[in-house]
C-alpha cells in the first residue's frame, strides 16, 4: 500500500490531484488515502475544492493555520447553519470549545485543562491496566477475536466513563451516541445519518442532565472525577454555564472515544503488517512510547481538521480571501518529506516525530497525555501477551474520511 504512495507515475499523480473532490471520495481513497495526499502536496498542496474550499496538505502550511487562531478561525457557527439548521446537532457542535475561538474557548478549555491534570490522569492508570488485562484473558479464552469490539474500542469508553465515573451499568449506549455525533461530522452526510445524530445529542443530553443532577447533590472528588471539577471549577470567578457543562461532557466522551479506539486498532494492524518493526518493539519494549508516536504519525487517527479564513491571508504561494473554509489534512502533513524522513515507512524509533496528530497551537488535543497513556499501556500488554497474533480475514475500514480506523478486524491467536 505505501510503495503506492512513493511509486505513482508524475501524471497519474498529477490526474489524480486534479480530480481530488472531497465531496466525492471514491472506495479506493477511504482504503489508502496515502497516494492521493502526496499528489496533492506535490501538484495541489492549498488544492480548490469545487464547493469553494481549500484542501491543504503541506506540513508547514498546517502549522501556520493551526498557530494562527485569529485568521483561521476554528467557530463554525457560519459554516454548520446551512448543514444542521437550528438543531441538536447545531447547538452540541457550536457550544464544543473545539468549535470555539477565544476568548470563549481560552476559558473553557482552561477548566477543561484544569479537570484533566496530570493527577486526574495518573490516577487512572491502575484501572486501566486492571481493564486491560481482563480484556486479555477474555480474548486467552477464545483464541478468535475481533480486535476493535473485543478490544481496541473497549477501552477508551470504559476510560471516560471513568474519568466522568458514569456508573458502569450506565455505559452501554455512549458508543453509539459518540458514533453518531462524530458521523455527522464527515464531509457530506445522509438525512439517516443526521437524524441519527441529533437524536443522539438529545438523549446524551437527557441522560447527562441526570448525572449532574445526581453529583451536585453527591459531589465525587474533584482530583479524581472529572464532572465533579468542571462543576466546582472556577476561571477567574466563572464556572461553565449549564449548557456549556452538557455539550462540553458530550464533546469530551466523543472526543477521547473514537480517536483513541482508532489509535488502537491502527496500531496493531500497522505492526501485524511490518513484522519487522512488530518483533522490534516486541525485543524492546521500551520503545513503546516512540511507537506509538509513530503510530499516531503514520495511521493518524484524526486526519481532517477544519478553519475559516477571517480576512485575506496567503499561504503556500495561494492568495485566500476571508471566508474560505479551509481542511486541514493531518494525514498528508504527518507524511511531508519536508518534514519526516522517509514518511511513507514506519519506524517505531522515529525521532525527532513532531507529528500534527493531536494538531498544535491553542486547540491541540486537551487529552494527549490520557491518549499516549492509553495507547502505551494497550499496545505493550497486547504484544507482550500474544506476540504472535495475526489477522485472520480482511480487515473491515470505518468508511470514514475524517477518522480513520477499522470497523472490524478478525484476529487469531
Ligand atoms: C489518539 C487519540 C486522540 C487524537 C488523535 C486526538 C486528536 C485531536 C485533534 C487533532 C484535536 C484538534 C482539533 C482541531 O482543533 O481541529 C483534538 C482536540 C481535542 N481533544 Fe483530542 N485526540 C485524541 C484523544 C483525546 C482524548 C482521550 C481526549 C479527552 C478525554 C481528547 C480531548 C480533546 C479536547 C477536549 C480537544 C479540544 C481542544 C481545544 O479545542 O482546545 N482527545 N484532539
């Protein structure tokens, strides 16, 4: 698949950047995207997309969007109107500090900080070995697995169900809420999948009101419970208003489940695909925390972000007028020659691997350290416990362009 992306003869290259249209992804890109991300750097990197957009994909070209808050502005308030209309979905996805420009995102987001410190984090540690563990024993017993429901996407949910301590019997339906609000996220959506998705909002919302109700009646420890500190939490004498606890509590379960469950899945997929580099971490150990730098690299979980240019800005040698929208591709960045040595192969000692995969500037991932964590421990107890895993079937792919991972992969041991 990654001789592909080095191989492609100039024209065919050339062809395929200029018929690149978000809006019209073909089976073969959601399977390897990777060939067309290096035509459009090499012969389209600020490519215009026939709705009037721009698709950007050079490595420093992210940066600068991403460091430049007041030009490219991340508030979508504009952009969603004419996508949800005044629904569910409009109000979840605008009140998310992700969707927000300071200063309302600078004071969320340091409450949002502040609730997942390095203590909260650290804290969660042994039960996520715990969790861990009894997944692997589960798996010891049926030899036949399915990596991502029995295991990659078993995880984080039961970690921010935790990390907000909904009650276990209470879990069940969060994954499929979080499904369906992200769903609605891709570039072009089915009227099935919005009336999925708002539906979800509103019974998300319904159950949270009930969880708050419950802890502010019966605060948990605010070092430890994530809800508790963002009821307590207080920024310069404000604490969140109602609707930003709701949505925000939405927006932290969807934002740490997906992403994470990809990282998971990707992970252990790339190695059962580059023995060399499997047996590698499997000799060494320590290189657990490169790979999975590498891994959040090569496979990025989250491959498209979103802005709107504010005023007249040129990047890449491309004048933008203000009010364009612009993609961020994390995906075509992390693999810049310019910028990665040798991008299309993976090396788990990759250093220095200053990758985009939680993106960079004021909006980068506010759950990095609890994703490096979970991925680290993950992937080092799976190896170390069955080293000779294999697939035993072809993988299944999500079908989504904006987060990329597997719906299913059958696996032995
Ligand atoms: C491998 C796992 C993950 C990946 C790849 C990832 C990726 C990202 C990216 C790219 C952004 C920036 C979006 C943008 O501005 O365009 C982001 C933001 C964010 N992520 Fe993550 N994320 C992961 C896991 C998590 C987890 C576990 C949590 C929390 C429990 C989390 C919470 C957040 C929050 C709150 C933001 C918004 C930050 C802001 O706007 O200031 N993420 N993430």
């Amino acid at each position: 698949m990654n001789a592909n992306a080095r191989d492609l003869a100039p024209d065919l290259a050339a062809d395929l950047a200029a018929n690149f249209d978000i809006e019209k992804l073909t089976g073969e890109f959601y399977a390897d995207p990777y060939p067309t991300y290096r035509a459009l750097r090499e012969h389209a990197p600020v490519k215009l997309m026939p709705n009037g957009s721009r698709f950007l994909t050079r490595y420093d070209d992210l940066v600068t969007a991403y460091k430049n808050t007041k030009l490219f502005s991340s508030d979508k308030r504009r952009e969603f109107l004419p996508k949800y209309g005044n629904s569910p979905l409009y109000e979840h996805h605008t009140t998310s500090l992700v969707f927000n420009d300071p200063p309302a995102h600078t004071r969320v987001r340091r409450l949002i900080m502040g609730a997942l410190s390095p203590r909260a984090i650290a804290g969660m540690e042994p039960d996520l070995i715990a969790l861990v563990d009894r997944l692997l024993d589960a798996i010891a017993a049926k030899r036949r697995f399915e990596l991502i429901g029995d295991f990659a996407a078993a995880i984080p949910i039961e970690v921010i169900g935790n990390l907000l301590d909904v009650p276990r019997d209470e879990r069940e339906p969060l994954r499929d809420w979080s499904l369906a609000i992200l769903g609605a996220l891709e570039p072009v959506i089915s009227a099935q999948a919005f009336a999925r998705g708002n539906k979800a909002v509103t019974d998300f919302l319904s159950y949270l009101e009930l969880l708050v109700d419950r802890r502010r009646a019966k605060p948990g420890n605010p070092d430890r419970d994530v809800l508790t500190c963002l009821i307590q939490g207080e920024d310069n004498g404000e604490r969140l208003t109602a609707k930003e606890l709701l949505h925000n509590c939405i927006f932290l379960l969807n934002a740490g489940h997906e992403t994470t469950t990809n990282l998971i899945g990707n992970g252990l997929v790339a190695l059962s695909e580059h023995p060399a580099q499997k047996k590698r971490l499997i000799e060494h150990p320590a290189m657990i925390k490169t790979a999975v730098e590498e891994i959040l690299r090569f496979e990025s979980s989250n491959q498209l972000g979103n802005r709107m240019t504010t005023g007249p800005v040129e990047l890449g040698g491309v004048a933008l007028p203000a009010g364009t929208p612009v993609t961020l591709c994390i995906g075509a960045a992390n693999r810049d020659p310019l910028q990665f040595s040798d991008p299309e192969h993976l090396d788990i000692a990759r250093t220095p691997n200053r990758h985009l995969a939680f993106a960079t500037g004021a909006h980068q991932c506010a759950g990095m350290a609890l994703a490096r964590l979970e991925g680290g421990i993950t992937i080092s107890r799976f190896l170390a416990r069955f080293p000779d895993y294999a697939l035993n079937g072809p993988p299944i792919r999500g079908g989504r362009a904006r987060f990329r991972g597997f719906l299913s992969v059958p696996c032995v041991i």
